[in-house]
C-alpha cells in the first residue's frame, strides 16, 4: 500500500500503468474490472449478472457504458446498473431484458472509487 489510511489500495506497479489505461480500455484488478470511459476511471466488479463473464474482457460503447464480452450487456459504471439486457438469441426472450434491469436496481455490480495520485491509480474499497 501507498497510502497510510488502509483503505487505499494501489491498482498499479509502476507510473507508467496509468498511460497504458486509454480512454477505452479495461483492464481487471483482483476482483475489480477498472477502466477508462472517456478520461473517467472507473472500477466495479468483475462478473456479468447475466452469466457471469468477466467484465475486465468488455468494452467501453459511445455512451461510456461498460459492455459485456459474451451477450453485450452493457452497465453503467457510475451506478453498476444494468442499463441494456443480453443481446443476441437472449434479446428474443420476453422480459429477459427488463428482468436483469430490474435486478441490478436491486443487486449492481459493486463499484469502487479511483483515484489517480503522483502516476498511480488507487481504488477505495
């Protein structure tokens, strides 16, 4: 740990860790997927609630939504909400959709704070 407090935690081994972290890119740390959405990071848990893939393999879209890699998914990193319900053969389900919407209001991904300081990146946890 970099800080004194406990509660910070470092997500990076060298200074250069942050400019690797692109606008774009996700990355996984412990059980954290952290990324950059538009000069925004951010950090949530790892595992999708619809099957549970890992999220540090999504993407960022055009709405700086965090999207799944497996059925697309997609989250809002700022609440952990699911904000778009599997795609694919699943978005022919009725109420699959609205199902896993209504069950991250309930249950979203956990999320951390991020916080860059002197060339490296801590999650608050």
């Amino acid at each position: 740990m970099k800080s004194g407090s406990g509660r910070w935690r470092t997500c990076s081994r060298a200074g250069s860790w942050v400019a690797d972290l692109q606008p774009g890119r996700v990355v996984g740390v412990g059980r954290y997927a952290v990324g950059n959405a538009g000069g925004r990071y951010f950090a949530v848990t790892r595992r999708c609630r619809h099957l549970g893939a890992d999220l540090a393999n999504g993407r960022i879209d055009e709405n700086g939504c965090l999207v799944c890699p497996w059925h697309q998914s997609a989250y809002d990193v700022e609440s952990g909400r699911m904000v778009r319900g599997p795609q694919g053969v699943f978005a022919k389900i009725p109420g699959l959709d609205f199902g896993y919407r209504m069950l991250t209001r309930v249950l979203p991904l956990g999320r951390a704070a991020v916080v860059e300081r002197d060339g490296d990146l801590y999650l608050e946890h």
